[in-house]
C-alpha cells in the first residue's frame, strides 16, 4: 500500500507587489494559504500572483482564488492572476466562473 505524499504549498514574494504561489492548491493548503491572505493586499495597488508553480488544484483552491478576488475588491487592491494552470481554468471554466479570474494580457 503506498503512503499519501502530505500536500504542501507556498506564498512566496518575488516583488512588493508581485507573488508567486507553488505546490498544491488543494483542500489541505487552503486554511493555511487564507490565514495569509492579508499580504497579498495592498490597497490602492495593483498585484499579480503568479500561479506557475501550482502542481495539482481542485475545488477549494479555484474558491481559494475567487474569495481572494473578494477580499481585493473590498481593499481597493487590484489583483491579477498569472500562468494559470490548464487544470485550474478546465475547473473554473466547468464552475462557471472562468470569467472571474483576470489575468495579465486579456
């Protein structure tokens, strides 16, 4: 029987107003990642997130990143997603909400 690999994640700055996010972004690095969230905001600003790292997503990362569109309209940040992986648009496109994930260049 093989043992399940723990699922990690990370929310790493690249920039002040520039992150990069790596790992899962999968049910068990969602509460950890949303304790986080208030770095990310930057009222008055624009920031990008860039999500090329992202190895594996499912349901509660795509609400993950359209809670954190919430949270940045309510700041007055602009938030930005970047790389967005193939499987996370097929998710948000099936959810019906593949329009609310802005990224740079559209």
């Amino acid at each position: 029987m093989r043992s399940r690999q723990r699922a990690v994640a990370d929310l790493e700055r690249v920039t002040e107003y520039h992150w990069r996010v790596t790992g899962a972004l999968a049910l068990e690095t969602v509460p950890e990642l949303w304790k986080r969230k208030s770095t990310l905001l930057a009222p008055g600003r624009h920031v990008t997130c860039d999500l090329a790292g992202v190895e594996r997503t499912d349901s509660a990362g795509l609400a993950l990143l359209v809670s954190l569109l919430r949270e940045a309209r309510a700041s007055e940040t602009t938030l930005q997603f970047a790389n967005i992986p193939d499987q996370l648009r097929s998710l948000a496109r099936l959810s019906g909400v593949d329009g609310l994930l802005p990224q740079p260049g559209r």
